[in-house]
C-alpha cells in the first residue's frame, strides 16, 4: 500500500480546496485513493465543510453549491481539543475506489486548519 498523503488545509472561507491538489483547482484526471481523513484542528472556532463527490469539472465551472454538502465537522473545542471527524475507505474495490479529486473542503471560519489526508492508489 502507499504511503499516506498528509494535506493540512488553512480556510479561506467560501473558497473550497481539492483534496487531491490541496488547492482551488482538481487535478487533471481522477485521483484513486483507498481511503481520506479530515479532522477540524485544535484551536480553531468555525465547522468543516466537506463536499464528496462533486465533479472537478463542475466544481470550477458552475460551481459547489449548499445541496453537494456531504459532512460538516464540529469546531475544535479550545485551544488543545480538535474538532469532528470523517473518513470513507473503500478497500475492497481493486478496480475503482475513492477518486479524491472530487473531494473538496471548506470551512465557516477563515483561518482554521483543517487536517486532511488520504492513500492513494499505486
């Protein structure tokens, strides 16, 4: 199996991130992975927003909207306790999985960091 990809992501809010790219813009094709995590970081204040599986084509073109919300995180609690978590895994299929170029994450609170990492397909 490979090695896990980790991506920690700083909110832009309103401004959602790729997870296979870890910017505003997916890769060119699919990205296969076996399995992601994302978790809302200590310290921060606002929720984590994670849209799976919107089309990169769609997302950059008409755009994410309220209905393709999937999970939202709970906020970190203080300064030292992190926030809600979500992971999907797919191991059992050798053929397709979890193309993660169609993840993308957001936040409600500029600023937080939103903890995100996945392993690929190889």
């Amino acid at each position: 199996m490979a090695r896990r990809i980790n991506r920690p992501i700083t909110v832009a809010a309103g401004t959602p991130v790729n997870l296979a790219t870890g910017t505003t813009q997916p890769a060119s094709e699919p990205v296969w992975a076996w399995e992601y995590f994302v978790q809302m970081k200590s310290g921060g204040s606002g929720k984590g927003l994670i849209y799976d599986g919107v089309p990169a084509s769609r997302a950059t073109g008409t755009g994410i909207v309220a209905g393709d919300l999937t999970v939202e995180l709970a906020p970190a609690a203080g300064p030292v306790n992190p926030g809600g978590s979500y992971d999907n895994a797919d191991y059992s299929n050798d053929r397709g999985g979890i193309d993660i170029n169609e993840i993308w994450i957001d936040g409600s609170h500029t600023g937080d960091v939103i903890l995100a990492s996945f392993v690929p397909k190889v």
